[in-house]
C-alpha cells in the first residue's frame, strides 16, 4: 500500500467514526430513555382508545421525543462547538427518512380507513418500518443501534405475519393489544437500549 493510499484510508476510518458519532448522538441513551418513557405512558393513556384518537396519543408522544432529541443535538453541538448539520447527520437521515415516512403514512392510512383492527396494523408497520430505518444507516451506525433495528425489524416482522397468515397468533396479539405491543417495542426496547448506552458508554464516545 502506497503513502497515498494509507492516508486515504485513515481519512476513511476517520469520517466513517466522525459520522457514527454524529449518528450516535441523535438517538443517544438519554434520548432512548425519554422515548421509551414516553411510549410507555402513551401505551398507558391510548390502551381505551381507538383510531384517530388512538394515534393522536402516539403522534404527540413522538412529538416531545422528537423536540428532547433536538433539543439534545443542539446542546451537544454547542457543548463541542461542532456543527448541527453534518455530514453525518445528513447521511442518516437520507437513509432513514424513506422507511420512516412510507411507513408512518400507511399506518396512518389504517387507522383512516376505521377498519376493525386498524391500531394493531398500524403499529405493526409503525414498527417495522422504525427497525427497517435504523438499518438503512447500518454502515455508519455503532452496533447497538443495529440490535436495536433488528429487534424492531423481528416483532414488527412477527406481529404482522400474525394479523395476516397465522390465525394461531391472533390469541396471543389480541391479548397485549396495539398499545401493549408499541409500548414493549418503543418503551421496552428503547429503555433497553437507553440503560445499556448510558451505562456503558463514554458520553462523548462514538457509541459502541
């Protein structure tokens, strides 16, 4: 390997850290937690609620979760006087924003359609396509996060091959409910995720 091509390939591994540390601080462990704080409240209020009403409760969950996120970016970007909008960043979100976006319009679609059963295949795309949004920036983002995908992109695969193709399963998610099974994913998962970021991880680490 020639001098050239060693330094080229140690700017790589830089910018490929720089942008995973990016990455990483938008869904940091605090973020984590507050999300999955706030999902399990949501889960709590929408548990009698059904359609618009049900979603409503979700949507603003997501709503405080997004603006502490922001919030977090922001301090944090101060804190180490680096710019908001990196590189990084922008990479994440031209992976993340298709999945997140095709997949909250159509459980949006469902829960307009008034159809029995509407919540439950709502928050089975809902889910799904969060896990299929964490892994489209799986080249740049640290390994937990990509767990943390995974874990989505499984339950979401399972609950809706359950509402589809397996009645045997029908039982069991008509028992935890659609707020039951967003609040085991978005709050179970996320605080999860969030105690093992925050305990494990040095808070201006590119995440592990």
């Amino acid at each position: 390997m020639t001098t050239h091509q060693e330094a080229a390939e140690q700017l790589r591994v830089i910018r490929t850290m720089m942008e995973r540390a990016t990455i990483f601080r938008a869904l940091s462990g605090e973020a984590a937690l507050i999300g999955g704080a706030m999902s399990l409240a949501a889960g709590w209020i929408s548990e009698d609620r059904h359609g618009w009403k049900w979603g409503s409760v979700w949507l603003g969950g997501l709503a405080i979760v997004l603006v502490f996120a922001i919030w977090q970016l922001l301090r944090a970007a101060h804190a180490h006087k680096r710019i908001v909008w990196s590189h990084g960043l922008k990479v994440a979100l031209r992976g993340a924003t298709p999945s997140l976006v095709v997949g909250g319009f159509v459980g949006l679609l469902y829960l307009r359609s008034g159809m029995p059963g509407a919540e439950m295949l709502s928050a089975c795309f809902w889910i799904l396509h969060y896990g299929l949004a964490l892994l489209a920036i799986r080249e740049f983002a640290p390994k937990s996060m990509i767990w943390l995908g995974l874990a989505f992109l499984i339950v979401g695969l399972a609950a809706l091959a359950g509402m589809t193709l397996f009645q045997t399963m029908q039982p069991m998610l008509a028992k935890v409910g659609a707020s039951g099974l967003m609040a085991i994913t978005f709050g179970g998962f996320h605080l999860l995720y969030g105690a093992a970021i925050v305990t494990t991880t040095r808070r201006d680490g590119p995440g592990a």
